[in-house]
C-alpha cells in the first residue's frame, strides 16, 4: 500500500500513536472519527475516509 490511503490505514492498522495529530479516521457506518491510535476494533476499509 503506497497511497495516501493505504498509508493512513496502516497506521490504524498498527494503532501508531505516531500517527496522532497528523490525520483522524471518520467512519462511515458508525458515525464517529477517532486518532489513528483509538483502542476500538478496526473499521473496515471501504467504511473510512481520512
């Protein structure tokens, strides 16, 4: 995965705190965004934007 996408989703993926601050993820199916560190299950990619 070398897309903007696929990089923002590796790093939920991984829950890199790294990653905090530089984007959040907006879930579709349940309405709410979180940090790409958040401790909840992982979305399903076609559920997210960035």
């Amino acid at each position: 995965m070398h897309t903007v996408f696929g990089t923002c989703y590796q790093a939920v993926t991984d829950k890199d705190r790294r990653s905090d601050g530089q984007f959040v993820t907006a879930v579709h199916t349940t309405g709410i965004y979180c940090r790409p560190s958040f401790p909840a299950r992982l979305p399903h990619a076609e559920n997210v934007s960035f």
